[in-house]
C-alpha cells in the first residue's frame, strides 16, 4: 500500500505535535460552492499556477520578501513580468532578496512593529505613483519560550502580524482603488481556527495578561488577519478590490527561528512527512493573487488553492466579531491612518 507523505506522522518528530492536531477533529472544512473550483491542489507550485499568465504592467507589494513562501512569491510573480516592491526589517536583507530574483523588483524597509516605519514604507511606495495590482501582506512573526512580549501595551504577534499590516493596507488603499483589479491577499493560517482562544479576539486583553502560550497568541493575531480580510470584504463591496486570506500550507521556514531546538526538530520532523515545499507553499499565495477566474471574489479563506468555509470550531466567519476587530484596530492605530476617499 502506498502511503501519500502528507497523511503520514514521523513518530519521532510529529508526535510531539499529536495533541494539538487530536484535538481539531471537530472541525469541518467544506468547499466554498460559490466559488470556482481550481484545478490546482495542495502539490501544485507557484510556479504551476501562474502558468502562461503575463504580468507585465501590473505592480505587486510583497512584506516578508527575504525568505521562504514571501521569496517565492516575489520570485514567481517577477518571473511573469510584475514588478515587485519586497519589504523586510532590513534594508539589507531586502537588497539581497532583490538582486536574486529575474526581474523588475524593489527593495524597502517595513517593520511592522513600528508604527512609523510602516507609514514611511507606504510612503516610499507611494513614490511610485503607479497603480498596486496585488497586495500580499505575507510576513509573519512566531514566538518562542512562551515568554509574552509586548509593543506599546499589546501583545507583540497581534501588534506585528494584524495590526502593522492593517495600517500598511489602509496607507495603500488608494492605489489599490486606482488599478483595474486591486487584490488584497492575507497569508493567515489554519492555526487561526485551530490554535485561536476559544472566545475568538480577546478584545479586554489584547495583552494577553490572562492566559499566554506562544501558539495561542500565534493562532489569535492570525485569526485577526483572517477577520480583517473578511471586513475588507464587505466594506470593499461595489469597488474594484477584494480581500481574501489563505493558509499557505504547513512548511518549514524561517517562522520558526525563535522556537527551541527540541521545538524546531519536531516541526521539521512533521513538515518533512505532511509538509509542503516552498514552492509548493507559495502556489496559493500566487493563485489568490493572480487566477482571472477570482477576479470578482472578496472575503474568502483558501486553502491548497480551492475557498473553503470552516466549520465547527472557531469564528472564521464571525462578521460581527470581523467588524468590532476593525472598529477596536482603527482606535488602537488612528494616528497613523489616512482617510480613503474613492475617485469619480
């Protein structure tokens, strides 16, 4: 009997993993039936889906560009012809990840952890003066040692991974409103509804002074990024922007410098038997950003390039909780936001 490596559990690395993953069975992941159906699957590349497209005279934002799934798009999306401005914490590192990619391509400095720095990013990219085709807000930071970690009063994943590209995303909005298409996709997680707190956003404790783990701070802000692209979804109904959010798949990269050893051993046990590859990680990203058949689609999740509704557990469909993130993100980063005003 042959075995397909993503069903199969190395029992050395990815049983440490084994009650985490036991205790999602009560989930239910259905296929998005208004939705097209892609062709594409959890072992197709980015490279795959973007087959044949011409990209040329389109502008793609990609944060996170220096490595894994945020390089591979940024390559992928360079290759087809788009020019593609890459961020990073450092301008070096952006630098470099620029000069490896065949193709027109950007380098600029985006920490999402400081307020200001992300206003002069879009700022920068402002420059430009030219439409943006696709917003990836793909970079993502994981804690490790369960030590809790605060910026300005709210917990650091929440702050970096929602909050830093929240701002990012309102900054640009015009200029996504100024291309034909403008396509706003969030890299979340399936973590968002399997790690999340029970009670979904914890809006009394965004510090997360009452209860802290590493993971469940991780599923909370990427249930935050999931939340998000659904209120941008109905807020951006009429217009020519959608916003959807997508679980990359489960992949080795560097989201896992800052677990222990024993931690980072297990999870690359796991990826190497029921992961995916890089290239392989970046197809959905890709596929969201750039398929003609999801031209008119906003406000879904995808997985393995293919919308799904999650049921069962967690609020990945919640809209009155997705509205109330918005309200509660729009206070807590006012002085850094712009006002929108769509044009005649």
């Amino acid at each position: 009997m042959t075995v397909n490596r993503r069903h199969f559990l190395h029992a050395a690395g990815a049983g440490l993993l084994l009650p985490q993953l036991s205790a999602c069975s009560d989930i239910e992941k259905l296929p998005a039936s208004d939705v097209p159906t892609s062709v594409f699957n959890a072992d197709s590349t980015a490279e795959d889906v973007t087959s044949g497209l011409d990209l040329r005279g389109k502008l793609a934002v990609v944060t996170g560009c220096t490595a894994g799934i945020g390089f591979e798009t940024m390559r992928v999306l360079a290759m087809r012809g788009a020019f593609v401005v890459g961020t990073s914490r450092s301008i070096d590192r952006a630098k470099e990840a620029c000069s490896q990619v065949n193709g027109l391509t950007m380098p600029v400095r985006l920490d999402l952890g400081d307020f200001d720095i992300v206003a002069q990013c879009a700022d920068v990219i402002r420059t430009l003066q030219q439409p943006i085709d696709m917003l990836i807000c793909n970079a993502g930071y994981r804690g490790g040692g369960n030590e809790r970690q605060l910026i300005n009063g709210i917990e650091k994943h929440f702050v970096i991974n929602h909050l830093g590209h929240f701002i990012l995303v309102n900054r640009l909005m015009d200029r996504l409103y100024r291309s034909s298409q403008g396509r706003i996709v969030t890299v979340s997680s399936r973590a968002a509804y399997r790690d999340a707190p029970e009670e979904g956003i914890l809006f009394d404790d965004l510090g997360m002074a009452k209860t802290y783990r590493d993971a469940l701070a991780y599923g909370h802000s990427k249930l935050a990024n999931a939340l998000f692209s659904l209120q941008l979804g109905q807020l951006l109904r009429g217009t020519r922007i959608t916003s959807n959010a997508l679980h990359p798949g489960v992949i080795k990269t560097e989201l896992d410098r800052n677990l222990s050893a024993v931690s980072r051993f297990a999870w690359g046990a796991y990826v190497k038997f029921s992961g995916k590859t890089i290239e392989e990680g970046a197809a959905t990203t890709c596929h969201v950003a750039t398929s003609e058949d999801l031209g008119n689609i906003s406000g879904r999740y995808f997985e393995d390039c293919n919308a799904f509704t999650i049921k069962g557990k967690g609020h990945m469909q919640n809209l009155a909780m997705a509205e109330k993130l918005v309200q509660t993100s729009i206070d807590l980063t006012a002085d850094w936001l712009v006002e929108f005003k769509e044009s005649k």
